[in-house]
C-alpha cells in the first residue's frame, strides 16, 4: 500500500512492525520459558538428565531465540521507518540500543550450546566424570541467566527512547509510549538488583512488560491514524 506520492504507506510500516514484534516476544518467551523448564536450580544431575532427555526440545528452544534475536533487527528498522519523522534523533538512540543489545544476547546463547556440548558425550570429555560435567554444564546454564540480565539492560534502554516517540507521534495512543517507558524502567531495574542484590528474588519486568503486549496488538490490528 503506497500514498498519493508513491511512498509506502504509515499503516503498512505499522502492521508489518505490530507483527514483527509479536514474533519474537513469542519466540523469545518459547526459547527462555523452554529451556528454563528444564533446568532444577543447584541439582546438576536432573538437569543434565531433563536437558539430554528432552535434547531436541533444547535445541529448538535455543534456535528460537537466535531467530527472536534476528527478527528484532528487522523490528527495530521498521519501527524506525514509521517513527523517525517523528524525531530523527531519538529514532536513531532506539536502534543504537537496540542493535546493541542484540550480539549480547545472541552471544549469550552459547552459554546454553556449551551446556549442550558438555553433556553431549564428545570424545574427548571422556576424561572428565560425569558430575564434573553435569555442574559444568549447569555452571554454564547460570552464565546464561546472568548474560540475560546484561542485554536486559539495553532491552531496557531501547524502549525508552520507543515509548517517547510513540507519546510525541500524535498517530499513536499517549497511553502507549507511557507503558513502553514505564517497561524500560522495569527492565533496567531488574538488572540493578540482580546485581547488587542478588538475594533479593524479585522482577519488577513480569509486573511491567503490559506495554510490549498493547503496542504490538495495536500496531496490527489498529494500526496509525494516517492523515496525523
């Protein structure tokens, strides 16, 4: 769908963004929520056992979130589309953060593919025991919920130059971009307690993230009011 002057039209950049980001916060809720389920906090040999069990599951799990990571750049060059008349430079801050926050997670994800390889039986392991396996592998397991928390931190950061767009764009909702920041907030919190105090079990981002479920389904379904 094109305007009057040829050019692709705000509803079409709105649709195709509302959909492209439904993907990956249903891949990236699959690939975290999956392969958490299958590991047992401090009990190195069930969740060795669950991991090689359901390995086809794991594998599936950690390539779902390599795609999730992909998606999200042509995410954020879609939404930059749409929202950059709005302001070019904060347009430019979201896919800085953005981008990158996506190598930090995608790096990440080795942690999990170590893990794999560690309870994969390779030859030359051979001359480890199976517990010293088994809690490498969960060692490397932990690495990976603590690299989370790192690109957390720009998962935070992109949606608050988002929310601000989205609040000035006058073809949006203000309610919008007030949850998308009010998001960012909770991410970057999460990761401020994580690290400082890490025996405080709490996630502000499971109370917060209401935003990133609204701003897609109304992308795609309501779309933007063309003529603002």
């Amino acid at each position: 769908m094109t305007n009057r002057t040829g050019e692709t039209s705000p509803l079409v950049y709105a649709r195709v963004a509302g959909l492209l980001y439904l993907v990956v916060a249903v891949l990236g809720g699959f690939a975290f929520f999956l392969s958490q389920s299958l590991i047992v906090p401090g009990d190195a040999a069930t969740t060795a056992n669950n991991i090689m069990a359901s390995e086809s599951l794991f594998r599936l799990a950690v390539m779902s979130g390599l795609i999730a990571q992909t998606v999200q750049i042509l995410l954020v060059l879609v939404l930059y589309k749409l929202l950059k008349p709005v302001n070019k430079t904060f347009s430019l801050l979201m896919i800085i953060f953005s981008l990158v926050g996506i190598p930090i997670a995608m790096l990440n994800l080795l942690n999990q593919f170590a893990a794999l390889l560690l309870l994969s039986g390779t030859d030359y392991l051979a001359l480890f025991e199976p517990g010293q396996l088994h809690a490498q592998a969960l060692f490397f397991l932990d690495l990976y919920k603590q690299g989370i928390n790192i690109a957390q931190i720009f998962w935070g950061l992109w949606l608050l130059p988002l929310g601000y767009l989205v609040f000035k764009s006058g073809f949006l909702p203000r309610i919008l971009g007030v949850l998308l920041v009010i998001g960012g907030f909770g991410y970057l919190i999460d990761t401020f307690i994580f690290f400082l105090f890490p025996n405080f079990d709490v996630a502000i981002s499971q109370y917060t993230f209401i935003g990133e479920l609204v701003f897609p389904l109304w992308l795609l379904i309501k779309g933007v009011t063309v003529e603002e």
